[in-house]
C-alpha cells in the first residue's frame, strides 16, 4: 500500500489476498521490475503482471571470460537482448545489429538469404588485415558463419568495444569482440515453446529509373550516333541524320521490335520513331525473374530445472527462398545446453549444437553478365528475355516444349550488350550451391574451493565440412564453348578452444571487493581443401563431375594455425562506489616467425559511482551516475596469410615436370598491428525516465600491414608485406532511453544511438610520398582519413556544345601550379583530393516500443547523415550512348540545342568522355532505413490458465520496410570504400506468427 508495506497471503499459484479500505492505491514493486500504481476503487480482484526494469545498472552482461553487472564493469560494453533480436527475421543475426548499437556499423552486400553483414566496431580498425570483430559463441571463439545459428536461441548478444572491455582476448580483439550468449536453463517446471512465422520475401530495393520505352530508346541511341558523326567526324546534320537512320538498327544487334523496316525506323531529319511502327513484344528483365518468396520457419524449444539440474533444448527448421530465381536457404539445426551441479563444490556442463545449411546462391556479383542485378537494370528495353521469330512470337523447342531463351547470336542477331548470355536462363539452369554441415560442441567443469577460490576448465571443438557445387551449363551462357563447366569444393574446417581459469573473490569488511582471474588459453585449427574442374558435360543439367570428359584442375591444400595466451585480470570495488580494474595478456600467434611471436596487451580501467555519494544519494531526480576512464592495448593477427614471414610457393606444371612459382614474398620482421584504446564517458539515469550513455573514444592502430610494391627487376612477387603504417580513430557514442509512459496499463518507451568519429591517417609508409599518394581512387596522406576520394573534378557542361568540362591545373615552364583550367576530355584533366571522406559524420539508430495491456508495436530505423559513395550504376546509366547499355531516366535533361542549360552533358556514341569517373557521381550517403515493424498482441493469462498455456502471442512482422537515399535504386549500406553497386538488392520480409508456451 502507498506509504507502507503489507503481508500478504498467496495459494502459491500467483494468486496474493490483502484486505485494504477503498481507494487505497497499491504499489507492486519488485528488483529488476519497474515499479506500477494501482488504485483499487471498488474493485476485489486486480490482474497485475510486472514489466522488466529496462536500462538499469545492474543488469548482468557478459564479459571476457565471465559475466558482472553494469554498475560494476569499468568498460564500454552494449548488450542486446533477445527481445530485440528476436523480432527481426534474417537468417543471419549480425544483419540484425544494424542500427542497435552505438560504434557498431555494418555493410550488407548483398541480399542472398543466409549471407552476413560486414562489422566495423568504432571506426576502421584497419585497411589491409581484417577488420572483423572477434566473435565469441557461449564463451569460446567461434569461426564459422552465424547463419548457422538459430536466433531464437540466443538469449543475449554484447558488444565490446574498449580496452577494459577486450583486452583479455589479446592478439584478436583489436577490432572488438562480439559475444554471442545462447539461453540456458532456468529452475522451474518444463516450458514448451511453439515459435512459427510465415510470410513472404520480396525486393526491398526499387531498380534505379530507366529507360523502359522502346521508342524512347531507339531515338536516344540515334541521337547518340547522329551527334559522334556531327561532332567528331564533322558531318553535316542531314548527312549524320541519314547516317544514324541506316545503321541503328545493325548498331544494336539487327534488333528491331517494330514491324517496319529497319532504315525507316527512325525519321533521319527529326530523329522520331516512324508513327506508323507497332510494338511486336517488350520482355521486361525484372518481370522475368523476381517474385515473390516464400519464408517459413519453425522453433520448437524445452527449458527448464531444479536447483542442481537446468537445461535447454531447440530444434529450428527454416526455410528462406528470396525474390529471385533459384536463390534460397536452408537451415536445419538443434542444439542441447545442460548445466548440473555434481556438488556443493563441483558443477559441469555442456553446450551442443548441429545444424545443416543448404544456399543456393546465383551468381549474381558486381558487373557478372549472368546477374539479373546488373544486366536487369543495364539492358536496353529492346532486347528479349526469350527468342522470337519475324512476327515477335515465342519460340520453343520442338522436343520438350520449354521456352527458348535468346543469348543475341540467333536469328540473325548481334547482340551488341551482354552477348552470348541470358542473365534469366543462365540463373535458371546453372548451379552454384553451398552445403555446410555443422557441428559446435562445447563442455565445462567448475571446482569451488577454499571457500573463495573457483577453478574452471572450458573446452571447445567446432567442425565446419562446407560443400560447393558451381556448374555452368552447356546450353548457352559463359561456358557453352567448352560444352559446361563444373566445379566440385570440398573443404573441412576444425577448431579446437581450450582455457583454464582461476577465479579468487573475497570481500573485506564488507566494503572491499576483490576479483582476481589467472587464465591459459589455446587455439589450434586446420583447415584442408580440394576442389576439381571438369568440362564437356553429357547431360546438360548433371553437374556431377562424371558427367563430364575433359579434367581442366584438380588442386588441394591443408593450412594450420595456433594461438597460446597467458593472462591475468584485477578488479576491485570499495563500496561499489569506487572501482578498478587492470587486465594484461601475453600472446604467441603461429602466424609470426619466432622471433615476433610473442606480444604483450595489457588494459586499465576505473569508475565512480559518483550517486553512491552522500551529497547525491538523496537526490531524488538523479537515479544513477557512473563515471568511466579505461586504456588499454589490443592485437589483430588476421593479416590473410597462415606464414607471412615464410617465402612461399606454389608448384606447377612445366611440360610434365615440376615447377615452382615464386607467389608470396616473406617478411621475418612482420607482426600483429596494434591498436590503444582510449575510453572516457558517464552513464546516469534522470528522473527515473531518461538513460543517458556517453563516451569519447580514441583509437589508435600501429603497425598497421602494407603491401610494399617492388621494383620489376626484382621479379615476382612484385609487393611484400611489412608493418609501416599509423591511423587514428577520435569520436563519441551517445546513447539515450526514454521512458515517455509507465503505467500499469500503458507503456511508451523511446531508444536512441549516434556515433561520430573522424579518421585520420598518422603514419605512411616510407616508400610513399609524405604528402600523400593514390591508390586508385582513394587519396592517403598524413592528417586526412584512409577513405578519401581521388578522381577528377566536374566542372558542367559547356553550354555552347554540349561537352563534358573537368578541372585541370594550369602550370608555367617549371612545372609550378599557377590556377586552373576547364578541359573537354579527362585524359588533359587533373585529379585531385576532393577532401570528401566514404565515412559517415553520423550514424545510429531509433527505435520505438509502444504497449497497452496486451497489444504492443515496436518500430526500428537505422540511419546515417554524411559519407561520400561513389555510385558506378548510375555513372554506367548516363553513358553518352553505349549501343545495348540503357540510360537513367536523367537523360531526358541531357544537354541539346533547344535545352543548353543542362548538367547532363549531349549524347555521343561510344564516348568515354561524356560519363567519365569524376566526383560528379560522388552521392551522399545519408539516407534513413526503416529496419522492422512488428505489431502483437498477447493474449490475457487469466484466460489461457484455463486451458493449461501459460503465455500465447500472436503478431505480424515486417524487416527492411522502406529506405530513404538521395536516388531510387541507389543503396549506400554496401560498402564503405563505394561497393559496385550491383549486388544482391536487400529482401524485404512480411510474416505473420505465433509464439505459444506451455
């Protein structure tokens, strides 16, 4: 009751009996609950369920080798929890991250359902070795893909990203570490839950706007060549007209989609279609080869326990087919976790699961021909999907029936685009599938003794067989020449984790709190590998390698690596008020030459409770305030080679005999790149409504790897590797939670997070000018960050010509820049750093969660403001007329004699000026994405207890909504140095589910 505290009495079912007068107001309250108001008026019977506490202190997160609590953890830690994750439906969990954490940015790059996103932690954390966080599965490094990994069986995912945090993994959590927790058992009676979701996938990704109009694209290609004969050649318009008219339709290919004759198509004086032409078909790519997909999956699970014995089992059965033709995923997959306390002093437990992945993946990359990505949106809308005779009808096979595709070399054709392939068919009928069997086990025995002392043993083996099937058939396509092609990959990947830790904890006076770790720890893998190519196929649809006659490669290999660590760790609280910490880690890593082997990291951390204070406690505005500080070191041996300080070599064949090719040049001296890690930030709670997060991070990479070229009469390998370059990473990460509603009935919370940082490059190598070089299109020089652009400046359109205009520099006889110069063709222009950086100014995420009694709506959006990507599709879409490559709609404003104030230079055939690689198609990437929509509604308890469900939800969700960028079709999430811009478009999901427990 308000202002007291009553008995009560309870039938142990959750059913409490108090006697209190009327309009008294109760109060239930509860550790880890948020606190509710009831005022009981008249009634006798009150219905009351507690809501989870979210954002406090003392929630308990895991950490490197342990767990502790918030409000004692003196580093930079994020924690999502199930609940979030759960409501997501990708097939793989890191593309689920995007948006949920401060400091965490991801590149999706592509949509095939079971890949992953990529994940930078605070910044670039490097530009040659991986920038990969160190992922850490129930406690031990995990290597193998987390698609394999049923999400609704993780309980909770951390994110470590300082020192304090990381430094206990050493040689591998340079780039932070991702730590996965799987649900365990809990003590009570067996609960059952029945998860299930149906829906549908389809393109989340509107195409970029193109021409679609046949008749539209006839004239554009005709003005084209008309204007190279005017302008290049120096043609009279009438003659250029006529010139345009009579080969248009043979510069296309012998396509003609009218039924008029091929030099009446055009009108050579007014460059218009012949009025009298009428459309014989139009195939639409896109059309052809998206719908929609069908998305199932199914969680059964068991948990329960007694005091001493707890445990969870699951089995998931997903089915992921996406929006294009024959492209899915597969995933089968159970798991068993038991805990068991033997005795008072010795516990043990285990953690197994399996899982079985099947994708097929088309191959749809970058500018591959045989991708429906690229070709759907680079064709011109003249060209068929499906061969057609004289009258514009579908041919088909006269022995099967099936529909014949048009590759542009039949029927007299040319096809002047994409020859010789069919995106559609060659998806179709080619293979490219990926089987991977899966199997991660892991075991623990914990030994108590000496009252304060903890000895645990934790070991695990992961086992990843992966096989890839890749056929290319031989009706048609890339390898119809050589009568299909297939390659058969076997590889087999084994890990075995081993670690040893001691734990000492002791309180003095109750005041003083001391936590010691000492810890060994081993990594050993092996990975073998063979693979075979074969081709003259039998039968056409038959990839299997008998199948085939002529033996093209046949290769295999084995490589190994270890990892031995030693380390120790402190923490110390007075009071909870005033805390410690300090880690240190030595490391040898296989990977360096035993010289360099061994490495030393080492963190230190504090916080003070400053609300624990007698001139705070009694604030009651002010629910929490900690202040932090933490620096410390951290390694990354993941340069991409097993023994970089070995010369390496690779046998061949020279005329039957043995030879050796000279592939990899060695480096004794190379070694881990380091990175120190400068952390300091508060985290407080106002009003008992506002969370507030803040820290200011530097972050500073040394050693960083450099492929040094060499000079050519050194021979080949023509770079090696060495340790020679700096970078810097300074920014801030803010996080804020508000609770806007809090009552019994009602609940309105609001989450936000924004990362800012600026990277800079602080050491260059000595080989390179200390100014600053290129390296493609990106600029490096001592001050600016690692991703700048370098290309040529647009300077417009000359209004008199229509031509293409790029800045140049204007120099006097001794080479000295005097100013600048406008110049017609980029071969006279000059290329310059442009100072405008791929990384972002800003990113985060927002989310909001709304709920009244049993319904709740939870919506989640990912965000970047800044950023410069460079979009290759659209600079391709608004070529000068590249005859069967289609434009942008942006076209249409091009530059004319009766439209001379355009930035869109003329139209001339074949030009390489007109769309040459300028910042004039450097595009912002801010843009807004609506992750999820999910609306529930649970059902009321006091009437599914009468038929023995103890919770019942029932709810529809939607991923990957919607995306504001600065142009349709254009998706700036790829790549952080710009992408191609032609990959897989992200898969928009709508399910509708069920969640019953029992």
């Amino acid at each position: 009751v308000k202002g007291t505290t009553v008995a009560v009495l309870t039938d142990g079912e959750g059913r409490y009996t108090i006697t209190v007068p009327e309009n008294t107001t109760l109060v239930f309250s509860f550790v880890g609950m948020q606190t509710q108001e009831v005022e009981v008026g008249g009634r006798t019977v009150i219905n009351m369920e507690l809501i989870a506490e979210a954002k406090r202190l003392e929630d308990v997160i895991v950490v490197a080798y342990g767990t502790t609590t918030k409000e004692k953890f003196t580093g930079a830690v994020a924690v999502v929890k199930n609940d979030k994750l759960a409501k997501e439906q990708s097939s793989n969990v890191s593309k689920s991250l995007e948006g949920k954490v401060s400091g965490l940015q991801t590149f999706s790059s592509s949509g095939q359902p079971g890949s992953g996103a990529s994940i930078n932690i605070r910044g670039i954390g490097s530009i040659s070795a991986s920038q990969s966080p160190l992922i850490v599965l129930d406690g031990m490094p995990y290597e193998g893909s987390l698609n394999s990994i049923n999400n609704a069986d993780i309980e909770s995912i951390s994110v470590l990203k300082d020192a304090a945090a990381s430094s206990l993994y050493g040689a591998r959590g340079s780039n932070g570490v991702i730590m996965v927790t799987t649900k365990k058992g809990k003590t009570g009676k067996p609960q059952v839950t029945i998860e299930n979701k149906t829906g549908f996938n389809d393109r989340a990704i509107p195409p970029y706007s193109v021409v679609e109009s046949p008749k539209d694209y006839y004239e554009l290609i005709w003005e084209s060549i008309r204007n190279r004969r005017m302008y290049s050649q120096g043609l009279s318009a009438v003659n250029a007209g006529i010139y345009a008219s009579e080969s248009l339709v043979s510069t296309l290919g012998n396509y003609n989609v009218y039924n008029v004759p091929d030099n009446q198509l055009v009108d050579p004086l007014t460059g218009r279609l012949n009025p009298n032409g009428i459309l014989l078909y139009q195939d639409n790519w896109y059309d052809e080869a998206l719908s929609r997909g069908l998305r199932q999956e199914t969680t059964l699970s068991i948990r329960g326990g007694t005091e001493k014995t707890k445990y969870y089992a699951s089995l998931n059965y997903l089915y992921d087919n996406s929006y294009t033709v024959n492209s899915n995923f597969q995933r089968l997959s159970g798991r068993i976790n038991m805990d068991q306390e033997v005795t008072s002093w010795f516990k043990m437990g285990a953690n197994l699961a399996v899982a079985n992945t099947t994708s097929n993946s088309p191959n749809v990359g970058s500018t591959t021909l045989s991708s429906i990505f690229f070709t759907g949106q680079m064709i011109a809308p003249i060209y068929p999907v499906y061969r057609r005779d004289a009258n514009g009808n579908m041919m088909y096979n006269q022995h099967t029936g099936e529909v014949l595709y048009d590759y542009g070399t039949t029927e007299g054709h040319a096809r002047t685009f994409a020859s010789n392939s069919n995106a559609i068919a060659q998806q179709e009928r080619d293979i490219r599938k990926y089987t991977s069997d899966v199997f991660n086990a892991k075991a623990y025995a914990t030994i108590s003794f000496l009252k304060d002392f903890q000895f645990t043993t934790n070991i695990s083996i992961d086992s990843f067989n992966d096989n890839v099937v890749a056929f290319q058939t031989p009706d048609g396509g890339d390898a119809e020449n050589v009568g299909g092609r297939g390659t058969k990959q076997m590889t087999r990947y084994y890990v075995i984790n081993a670690n040893q830790l001691l734990n000492w904890t002791k309180t003095f006076n109750d005041d003083h709190h001391v936590e010691v770790l000492l810890g060994h720890e081993t990594k050993t893998d092996n990975q073998s590998y063979l693979v075979a190519q074969r081709e003259k196929f039998f039968i056409p649809t038959n990839p299997e390698l008998a199948n085939a006659a002529a033996l093209v490669d046949a290769t295999g290999s084995s490589a190994g690596y270890s990892l031995e660590g030693y380390f120790g760790q402190v923490r110390y609280d007075y009071k909870s008020k005033y805390l410690f910490s300090a880690s240190y880690r030595r490391d040898a890593s296989s990977r360096f030459h035993l010289d360099s082997r061994w490495g030393d990291f080492w963190s230190v951390g504090a916080s003070w409770r400053a609300k624990e204070e007698g001139f705070l406690k009694e604030a009651d505005w002010l629910n929490e305030l900690k202040i932090k500080a933490s620096y410390g070191t951290q390694g990354n041996d993941n340069i991409g080679n097993n023994e970089p300080y070995k010369d390496q070599y690779q046998v061949v064949n020279q005329d039957g005999e043995i030879g050796l090719s000279y592939v990899f040049r060695g480096n004794p001296d190379i070694t881990w790149e380091k990175s120190k890690n400068l952390n300091i930030g508060f985290e407080t709670r106002l009003f008992d409504k506002l969370t507030v997060n803040f820290d200011y991070f530097i972050k500073e990479t040394d050693d960083m790897i450099y492929y040094k070229p060499l000079p050519p009469s050194m021979g080949l390998p023509s770079s090696q590797i060495e340790n020679s370059m700096a970078m810097k990473n300074t920014g801030i990460e803010i996080e804020l939670f508000y609770d806007v509603i809090k009552t019994a009935d009602w609940s309105w919370s609001v989450d936000f997070n924004l990362t800012h940082y600026v990277n800079e490059l602080t050491k260059l190598p000595p080989d390179r000018p200390q100014d600053g070089w290129a390296t493609g299109n990106i600029y490096r020089k001592i001050g600016s960050g690692a991703y700048n652009w370098y290309m040529y400046k647009w300077a417009g359109v000359d209004p008199q010509t229509g031509a293409p205009q790029y800045y140049a520099d204007e120099k006097d006889a001794d080479g000295n820049i005097t100013g600048t110069k406008i110049v017609n063709r980029t071969e006279d222009a000059t290329r310059y750093d442009l100072e405008k950086s791929a990384i972002p100014d800003v990113y985060g995420g927002l989310s909001t969660t709304v709920a009244y009694k049993g319904f709740d709506l939870s919506i989640t959006a990912a965000y970047q403001i800044g950023g410069w990507v460079f979009d290759s599709p659209y600079q391709s879409l608004m070529t000068g007329g590249d005859p069967g490559q289609n434009f942008h709609t942006d076209i249409y404003d091009r530059w004319t004699p009766n439209n001379t104030v355009s930035n869109i230079p003329r139209l001339e055939d074949s030009s390489l000026e007109i769309n040459g690689t300028s910042d004039r198609f450097l595009t912002k990437g801010t843009h807004l994405s609506l992750k999820n929509i999910t609306l529930g509604y649970t059902l009321p308890k006091s009437v599914l207890s009468r038929i023995g469900i103890d919770s019942l939800k029932v709810y529809a969700v939607a991923d990957n909504v919607w995306l504001f960028s600065a142009r349709r079709g254009f998706d700036p999430r790829q790549d952080l140095a710009g992408g191609t811009g032609y990959v897989y478009a992200a898969v928009r999901t709508i399910s509708f589910g069920f969640n019953v427990t029992f």
